[in-house]
C-alpha cells in the first residue's frame, strides 16, 4: 500500500540544487517584479516579461524584443525558463488526446485534453503535479509508480502551453470567434488538477500555478472552472480553500474507515470522520460546492448499504457526487461494476437527497482515462501480459 511517510511536501528522491537560477516561469507576478527590481530595472517590466512568458509561450529571453538588450542579457545571466517538451500525442477514438510530455531532467508526466461530447465550446484540459504519487490509492495507477519529484509551478502551467501548440497545430479544440470573422477562439473552458500526483502534496506548486493560469496577464482561467482534487490532505485543503476560489473535489471512495483504507492509505492519517469535519468547517463561498469523488469497484464498495451510509455522511453537506466505474487496468486488482449497479447506486444517493453524476470514461482506450494514467509503468505491465507476437 505504500507508507504515509511522504504525506509532508519534500520531494521523494530528488532536491532542489541552490546554487540552480531561478526559474522566471514559477514566479507569481509580484515575485517576479522583485526580480526584476533586483536587477536594477523598474518593477513595471516584470509584467512584461510575464506575458511574454506566459501569453506568448516564450522559451527564450531573446524573444522578448520589447525589453532592452542589457535587461535581456541580465535575464540571460541571472535566470532561466523550463518548459517541457511534447514526447507523444495520443488520440482516442472519441477525440480524447493524451499528452506525454518529458521534463528537462527527463521525467515523463502526463496531460489530458477531453473535448465536450455536447458542447463544442467547453471542453476540459486534466494536468499533472508530480511525477508518480506518494498516495498509493490501489484503483489509480499513478499510485502503483511511487513519488518522484513535485512538478515546479512551471511545469505544471506549461502542460497547458503545450496542449495548446499541438492543438493549434492539429485545430482541435477550435471554434469560430463571433467577435472576429473568419477567426477562431481556444475552447479549453475547464481545468482540473486531476493528472498524475496529489496536487495538495505540492501544495506550493500548485498554489502558484493557480495564481498563474488565472491571472489577466496569462491563461486568464476563470478561477471557478479550475478544479483541484485531493485524496483528502486536510490541512491542505483548508489552505487551498483560504488563498484561492478554486473549486474542491475529495476522493472519498468508501464509506467505512476499514474499507477506505484498504484502497487509500491516506484513511490512517485523515479517516472519514476527521476528513468530513474538516469539508463541513471549510469556508464554502456563495454559490461554491464541494464534489466528492466515489471510484465505484466491483464487490468491494458499491453495494446498497454503501450507498445509503454514503448518504447518510453526506447529509447537510453542500456537495456533489461524482461516481466513477473503475476503469480497469492491470496495476488495480478490481472489476468494473455493471451498468445497473452503477444505476442502482446513482439513484439510493438521489433518493436521498445527494446530486450524484456518472462520469463516464473518456479515452480508457488510449489509458487516458481517471485513474489510468501510469505512464511507462502501466504500459511495460500490459506488455507483460501481452506480449507483442514477433514479425
């Protein structure tokens, strides 16, 4: 199951080199205008230099032209720019792309670009926040990798960047601009922290990353349409809650803490009741909801008395319900419940009170889908169950 011994925010295996410039790219903008300041220059170019980063996608101080050449050979000097480097594109058959993408120490993470089914103008981009996962959830196979590193902030903003290279380049996610005849408009609307790793594990990069993708100056995200979701890191979540107006999701996934910890080791440290007290104290603001997310496995949590105890600890609670059928691969030992099983559980909940959804996989055909992201670990896996016939 893994230990519970990484639930603090080191990085598992590898450090952070001191002596190592700075990364202008996982700078706030108010940090990058100390930078700049500390340079000697006046603190409006900071937001020069920002949009340039992160409007412009620039990997280069010499792509800046509007700033002077002794400030560019400054930047050049006393800083740097990590961006990832697109490593594979997959497409499913219901349009659904995952994105490999390698680190510049040579990490492999992932990123999922799921268009609407119904509205061609929302459409939703999953990114990663660590290689691997401390968290060792028994149904996900980022778990099964153990934890790397976390993903610096702008490692996780620059998945975005690069959806939309190859998105422009293959016109998806496109559609006609109203305002502009003959132009198009991107149509990544949504974002969810739902890639590899615990986002609130890297509660630092991510915060950082939230308040660069939604600032005026970057990738303008409307705040409520960015969801992060946690295996339930309490003191974290209240922290994320506090400092930003992102929306929360918590993965639930039992409904009994004998049962929980069997598939989620965090259940040691933060059990139900501790993990609901917290949800129910959170500082909820107008209009806001948390969802709860219920991986549905076969046998093990998705009887009639799970769902009506489910149920029963919600109650009161300003939420949702996500219920998600296993999708099954070779590093989770479990089996998809039946299509009227999952119906049979979505409708006790809604007997009860509780606005409960099916989320219905997208791209498990390409491993795209919730839970499947493994990378190598889970491709090498298949391999050996399947081996390639020789030529």
């Amino acid at each position: 199951m893994g230990s519970l011994q990484l639930l603090d925010t080191t990085p598992a295996r590898r450090k952070k080199d001191p002596n190592a410039p700075p990364d202008v790219a996982s700078m706030t903008l108010p940090e990058l205008e100390a930078f700049i300041e500390s340079l000697g220059e006046p603190p409006f170019r900071a937001a020069q230099v920002f949009r340039w980063l992160h409007k412009r996608s620039a990997a280069s101080f010499a792509e800046m032209t509007d700033l002077s050449k002794s400030l560019r050979a400054a930047l050049e000097a006393k800083a740097v720019i990590v961006r990832l480097q697109a490593h594979e594109v997959r497409v499913a058959a219901d349009g659904t792309r995952k994105y490999r993408l390698r680190t510049q120490d040579g990490a492999l993470i992932e990123a999922v670009f799921i268009p609407s089914a119904s509205a061609p103008d929302k459409n939703t981009l999953c990114i990663s926040s660590q290689v691997g996962c401390a968290m060792a959830c028994a149904f996900c196979a980022t778990g099964a990798m153990g934890l790397d590193r976390h993903l610096t902030a702008s490692e996780i903003v620059d998945q975005v960047n690069r959806v939309w290279e190859d998105l422009g380049a293959a016109q998806a996610g496109f559609v006609p601009d109203p305002a502009r005849p003959g132009a198009t408009r991107r149509v990544i609307t949504n974002l969810v922290f739902m890639g590899m790793g615990e986002p609130l594990h890297n509660v630092e990069g991510v915060l950082h990353a939230l308040s660069i993708l939604t600032h005026d100056d970057a990738h303008q995200f409307s705040p409520r349409r960015v969801t992060v979701s946690t295996s339930g890191l309490v003191p974290q979540m209240k922290r994320l809650m506090e400092e930003t107006v992102a929306q929360l999701a918590v993965s639930l996934s039992g409904t009994t803490d004998a049962q929980r910890l069997s598939i989620m080791p965090v259940n040691k440290k933060y059990n139900i009741g501790l993990l609901l007290a917290a949800c129910r104290e959170l500082p909820l603001k107008a209009r806001r909801r948390i969802t709860f997310e219920y991986v549905l496995l076969d046998g093990v949590n998705d009887a009639d008395e799970d769902a009506q105890r489910l149920t029963r600890l919600l109650k009161g609670l300003r939420c949702k319900v996500n219920l998600i059928p296993f999708n099954e691969h070779p590093l989770g030992p479990f089996k998809r419940p039946s299509r009227n099983r999952t119906l049979s559980f979505q409708n006790i909940l809604r007997d009860g009170g509780l606005n409960a959804l099916i989320r219905e996989a997208r791209g498990d055909d390409i491993d795209a889908a919730c839970g499947m992201l493994g990378g190598t670990t889970l491709e090498a896996r298949r391999q050996q169950a399947d081996p390639p016939n020789p030529a």
